[in-house]
C-alpha cells in the first residue's frame, strides 16, 4: 500500500480552516478559550453533537462543543467520529481504507482494530471514495488534536441507514472513559434567520427529549444524530444544550443561514 493510500490528506484545508499549520492552531485555541466553560462538576460527555461548516461560520458553536468535552480529553485513547457522506451516496455506513487522517496539525491514526471489527457489520462497509473529499468528519479534527493527547480515530459516514442500524456500530465501539463519541452536524440550511430559528428550537427540543428520527429537513447529519439518540436511550445518556446559533449570528448574511447546535450528552449514573 503507497502513502496515498494509507493516509487521507486534508481535503479542506484553506478552505473551511485554515490551511497554515500555526494559524489554524492560533485559531483553534481562541475558539475554544471564548467558549463556555464546562461545569466544575459532574462527569465529562461520553459523547457530543458540533458542527462542520467553514471556521467563520461554525466554529464558534463547535468550540462550544469541544469546550465541554475538554475535562475527558487527557483520559481520551480513542475518538468515534461519525458524519453525513455529503458528496458520495453511501449504503448504510462508510469507513475509511486509510491508516491515518491528516490536517496541518498532523495525522491521526486510524483504530485499525476497531475498523476491523465494524467492518463484519451488515451496514458497514470500506469506501475510501466516500472519505476522500468529505468535509464532515475532517473539519472536527484540529480541535481534537489541541484538545487532547495521542489518540485513534474511528472515522464514520452514515448514508443510507437508520437508527437502529448507526446505534448498532456506536455501541459496539462504546468502550469507557478512553472512548467518546462526536456526532459532526449542522442543523437547517438556507431558511430566513427567522424561521431557522423556529426549525432549530424544534430540532433542538427533540434532541434534549432524546426523541426522534430527526429528518433531513432538520440537520444534514439527521443521521448519525438518530443513531446518538437510540444509543443515548439505551446507555443511559441524558443531553444538555450547550449552543444554538446560525451563520446569521455569525458572519452576518440573516436572509439565508444555516443553523448549528451543540450537546453534549452525560451518563447518569
């Protein structure tokens, strides 16, 4: 296998981040240290919902989400990062063929262990075209990586799939304290500011409720997101809001926005 084809280089970068090694952690730390701190108590998320649109738009919102996830990051070996396939129509769930996921900050090496075992699923199968170009899962990375120390990656794209089917591959990579789950989604695209706030307040209530499915309507990664709320149901996992805004609250532009969320999603007991 070539180096081309063990890692999948950074698709996005000087794009939707940027593309300079120490502008992008520059960036990335002012994020995250303008976000709202996490509570002085409590357990840390086992998992978490961020979005995945360009840094200007979204990355506000997805420090949100990071920024909780922060006080479980030094205990972090391994990160399942499940998002839409926008570019590629896949059948059930996607992972990738290459060893590492690679952003200016460096690569992220793949848990081929993990892959391995999810790769027995029905649903589940290798697609590296799907991976190639998809912004989803590689635009969460760079916050991952100043956040935390050495960790794996198991990188996830749902097509055509249904909850049942991702809450399947997410409980069979659950693992503890070492693993968390990060759920890359935005939320309604291309309404009035007004009326994406009312869609999003809706979505937003339904994922707090734990309820669901979610619709396509509702969030480009619909998806995954049913697939957290049947784990989360089951696990025992309850949501917390942490942020809702859109690219109107962002960068202006209120005729047309796209709207962002964050969770975060604790363990009761």
């Amino acid at each position: 296998m070539s180096r081309s084809d063990r890692v999948r280089p950074a698709a996005v970068a000087g794009f939707f981040y940027p593309g300079d090694a120490a502008e992008l952690r520059t960036l990335v730390a002012e994020l995250l240290s303008s976000a709202a701190p996490a509570p002085p108590r409590g357990p840390a998320p086992k998992a978490i919902i961020a979005p995945h649109a360009g840094y200007v738009y979204s990355g506000p919102i997805a420090a949100s989400s990071f920024a909780a996830l922060a006080p479980a990051a030094p205990e972090l070996r391994r990160v399942v990062l499940i998002g839409p396939s926008h570019r590629v129509r896949v059948r059930g769930v996607a992972l990738p063929a290459a060893e590492s996921f690679e952003t200016p900050l460096g690569a992220v090496p793949v848990d081929g262990e993990a892959v391995a075992d999810l790769a027995r699923l029905p649903q589940v199968e290798v697609d590296a075209a799907a991976h190639a170009d998809e912004h989803s899962l590689e635009v969460e990375l760079p916050f991952l990586q100043l956040l935390c120390g050495p960790f794996q990656l198991v990188p996830l794209l749902v097509g055509q799939a249904d909850g049942e089917q991702v809450a399947e591959v997410l409980e069979r990579s659950w693992g503890g304290p070492e693993t968390a789950i990060v759920v890359s989604s935005d939320l309604s695209h291309y309404l009035p500011a007004a009326e994406a706030e009312r869609v999003d307040r809706g979505t937003a209530s339904q994922i707090l409720a734990l309820g669901g499915p979610l619709h396509p309507h509702q969030a480009c990664g619909a998806l995954p997101i049913n697939g957290l709320l049947v784990a989360a149901r089951r696990q025992g996992l309850v949501p917390r809001l942490l942020d809702l805004r859109h690219s109107g609250d962002t960068a202006g532009d209120r005729s047309q926005v796209v709207g962002y969320g964050a969770w975060a999603f604790h363990a009761t007991g």
